[in-house]
C-alpha cells in the first residue's frame, strides 16, 4: 500500500525522457530554420529578456528567448512553462551557487551556435546531411536541458517544439512586431497562437498554470518515520547537483545529487547520500523524500525542525514536513553550506 498526498509541484513526477532521434525531415527543417536564424542574427536589436510566447498544441505555451546581446553565447532558448522562464529571468538575484543550481534543474531547449568541436556525437552527419553550410564557428546544435543530466541532443518532441518556436519567432521578427521586455509575470507577452488553420499574433497575458499531482510514497517506510521519537534540534536539509558527471562517452551524462542532512547546533554532517535519476527517466523530487524517510528511519529519530538551503529546495522539503509533522525552520542554513563546500572542494582535489 501507499500513502498519496496531492501535494507536489507539476515537475515533480518521473517523465520518461525524450530519448527517440529525431527524423531526417526533423533535422533538415531545424538546419533550414538555424540557417535563417543566423542570417537575421535577432541578438544584435534583441536582448534576453524580450520574450515570444508560442502556445503548443497541448495547450501549454513554449517562451522564446534570444541569447547573444553581450557577443558571447549565440542562442534561442526556448523555456515550455512560465515559471522556467521566471526561474531563468531571476537567476541573477540569487547567490552563485544556488544559481549554478538552477542551471541545470530548470527544463529548457537550445539552438546553440557554436564551435564544430563543441557538437555532440552525431551532430556532423547530421549538418552534412542537410547540405547547409554554417560559418566556421557557428554550428548550429539542437540542445535539452533535462533535470538530473547534463545538455544532450535534442530527441524528436523537443525537437518538434524548438522548431515551431523557431518558426514563430521569424514570423514574428519578419513582422517587426515589437517585443516588450519581461518585467515580471503578470505582464503581457507578444503570443503566437494558433486560429482558423494559421498563426495569428496578439498581446496576452500568460498565468503560470497551477497543477497538483498524487505521488506515492512506500506506506510501510513512511509509518516508519512517523513513529520516530522528536529530536529537539534543526536538522538541515538539500539535495543540490553535483558537478561531476556520470555516464559513458558519446551518451546523455548523468548529473547526479547530493542529499546532504546536518544538524545545525554541531555542524554534523549524517551520512550523505548520492541520488541519481531511474533510468531511462527524468529527475524527480520524489526520490529525496523517500531517501530522506529511509535516513531518519537509520538514525532512529525525526528532528523538531528541518530546514532548507535554496529555494528550489521547498519543492520537497515542504511536503516531507507535513507528512512527518515537523515545524519548517526559514533560517538561512550556514552549517550546510559549509559542509557542502567542503565535499566539493574535496571533489575538486580528486
């Protein structure tokens, strides 16, 4: 049996990975569209945060970034929820750490223009195949950002959604429509909609669309964890990437988490724990939790209070404290982050 609560955010549940090799019709439209995206070049007149909306045929709504204003990194992101792009706009207000973080649990989805050298496996077949020729330098690469991986090509349904926001974003371009910048996301946004068989342009709002999803949590182990005695202390809590990578050459590499618990009073770091996604799936906040419930249930007791490093951190830490009943503690957590710095730097050193 299993327990239930409705209580997680709508990334919470394990997706199966968009692994299936996009088509050679798939590849020659992205190439055409790189082609023509490079040729009107949009970071010399756009900056990041002037943003399309492109709604998808599932009835979300993809948001269109250009990269590329400050000469360096040549890209159109594109974010498939408002609350990644929101993720992404706020980044620069967080410490670097915690924005290092983000970089690589917030889904997304690249045309990259960069250096032949830096393609993934594959990817030279594939240009020479759609007979376009790109400038020295500037290869175009269809990229995923997936939560528990390192980037890796693009599989058919992300590369299906880049490329009609590709598309949208010429149409819009070619129009000359003018882009507001993103403030903040309430405002409205320049949308690409679909209506009586063609695209149509319109200023609209874009609400993050709030989703509630049951997950399960094995009974027997969260009984467990339930009947545990309460330790009057505060226990902190995160499970943050690691920046190292696992996997084979010439494979989608594994970004793999560190489940860190240390008690805030002596700076003692329980045993840590490194997490990794099921295979052939996403990363979830599930994992965490349960990890978290077979820790407590080891060391024979619950704390009074548990508290979180970053806030990406909430999506799981919230829901373990009210199944466990126990107070959540805002308290910035400096024996964590200690200890955390120091298992990195003893990484680094190996």
């Amino acid at each position: 049996m299993s327990k239930k609560p409705d209580i997680l955010p709508s990334d919470a549940l394990p997706r199966p990975l968009d692994d299936t090799p996009p088509t050679p019709e798939q590849y020659a439209r992205f190439y055409a569209l790189a082609k023509q995206i490079f040729d009107e070049a949009p970071w010399n007149y756009l900056e990041e945060n002037q943003i399309v909306a492109v709604d998808r045929e599932d009835g979300e709504t993809d948001f269109v970034s250009v990269m590329g204003a400050l000469g360096t990194h040549f890209a159109i992101a594109v974010y498939p929820t408002i609350s990644g792009l929101v993720c992404f706009m706020t980044m620069d207000q967080l410490p670097q750490d915690e924005a290092t973080d983000l970089f690589f649990e917030n889904p997304q989805t690249q045309l990259v223009f960069d250096s032949k050298s830096l393609l993934f496996p594959g990817e030279r077949e594939t240009i020479a195949a759609s007979g376009i020729r790109f400038k020295n330098g500037k290869w175009p690469s269809a990229q995923a950002y997936v939560p528990g991986y390192y980037p890796w090509k693009a599989g058919t349904k992300g590369m299906a959604s880049l490329c009609d926001a590709l598309e949208q974003l010429l149409a819009v371009l070619r129009d000359q429509t003018k882009i507001p910048f993103f403030h903040e996301q309430a405002e409205k946004f320049v949308t690409r909609f679909r209506e009586n068989g063609g695209w149509r342009t319109a200023m609209r709002k874009q609400p993050i669309k709030a989703k509630r999803y049951a997950f399960e949590i094995p009974q027997d182990l969260l009984a467990q964890a339930q009947a545990l005695p309460v330790r009057e202390m505060c226990m902190e809590a995160d499970c943050f990437p690691m920046q190292i990578q696992f996997g084979k050459k010439g494979e989608r590499a594994v970004c793999p988490r560190q489940l860190l618990l240390v008690d805030r009073a002596s700076h003692f770091l329980f045993s840590p724990d490194i997490l990794t996604p099921e295979k052939g799936k996403e990363w979830f906040f599930i994992r965490p939790i349960v990890e978290c419930l077979r820790q407590l249930v080891k060391l024979g007791f619950r704390p009074a209070s548990f508290a979180f490093a970053r806030g990406s951190t909430a999506g799981w830490l919230e829901p373990l404290c009210q199944l466990l009943d126990v107070r959540l503690d805002t308290s910035p957590c400096n024996a964590l982050n200690e200890c955390r710095h120091e298992m990195e730097s003893l990484f680094l050193r190996r």
